[in-house]
C-alpha cells in the first residue's frame, strides 16, 4: 500500500534488461535504463518531489513491474498505468506528444515541435525530450533524425538500440 509522499523504487532485472523503477501514490515518476544510478533516481525523485521519502520495495511496484515485463517479453505494446511526472509547461507538451507516437512508430524532433505547435522549437523539443524522467514509458525512443538515424537517448544509445530492435524499428547509423 502506498504511502503519501514516499516514493517506492526499486531496480528491475529482467531477461538482459536492468531498469530502475520508482513510483508515487499517482503514478510511475522515475524510469532509468542500466545505465542510470541509485543516485540519479534519489536527485531526479527529490528534484520533483522535494518533500518525498524514498524507499526500496517491490510489492508496491509489482503492476508496473509486470508491464515492464510484459514489453520486454514482446507481450505488450502500450503501458495502462499513471504516470506522475512534473516538469515545465514546455516539457509537459512535448512529453505528451511522445505518448502519442504508436509502439513500432517514429517521429524526428520537428515532428514534435509541430505535434506541439512550436516548429521552431526543435532544439528545446531535443532537451526536452532528453529530460523525459520515465524513459520507454514516456517513448522517447522512438524519435529518430530526420533521415531515420539513430540520435542521442539520456538511456544510452545502446539502450535505444536494443528498445528499437524490440519494437522491430528500422534505424540508420
């Protein structure tokens, strides 16, 4: 049973995919790929949630654990729980706009900035997008380059790789 404000988390190894997990009472707030940190988690968590306990648990975390594992077991293509991220009016847009895009789909960083009415914004679109606390819920993933080509993610490109391989996503190097 979750608790107001704490924050649960705890780290997933499932199948060749390590991911850190943490939720509020609302909603899953933190994903990091293997590439993350304990500290990351705690500085993103509180940087959000200043006033938040964190603490490690699996039993409050199982439906997301389970959804998790469902994706990476190639079972299921799209997350039914919350989501309780915080962040500005900007970002909160452009994050929208990346849970639109359909699993085995992409977009390029215009196609965002226009999703969002602000085609200019293709460079903040690209920090917004690399400030996504809940990588692959949030499908940040999923926007290529312009020609198909495969650009940066806060997870590690190689992450990408494999999450992009997963969704049978053709990509260029």
């Amino acid at each position: 049973m979750f608790k107001e404000n704490t924050i649960y988390y705890q780290f997933l190894i499932h199948n060749g995919w390590k991911i850190y997990i943490a939720a509020t009472e609302k909603g899953i707030c933190y994903l990091g790929t293997e590439h993350s940190s304990l500290d990351e988690l705690f500085n993103i968590c509180k940087k959000q949630f200043p006033d938040c306990n964190l603490k490690e648990a699996k039993e409050e975390l199982s439906l997301y654990q389970t959804q998790l594992t469902e994706y990476f077991d190639g079972l299921r293509t799209e997350f039914t729980f919350n989501f309780d991220v915080r962040g500005t009016t900007f970002q909160m847009n452009v994050w929208n706009a990346l849970s639109q895009i359909p699993y085995g789909s992409t977009y390029c960083y215009s196609d965002i900035a226009n999703k969002i009415d602000n085609p200019k914004a293709v460079r903040a679109v690209g920090t917004a997008i690399g400030s996504n606390p809940i990588a692959i819920v949030i499908p940040c993933h999923r926007v290529l380059g312009k020609n198909g080509s495969l650009t940066g993610f806060s997870g590690g490109l190689d992450v990408k790789e494999k999450l992009l391989m997963l969704e049978k996503i053709p990509y260029k190097y």
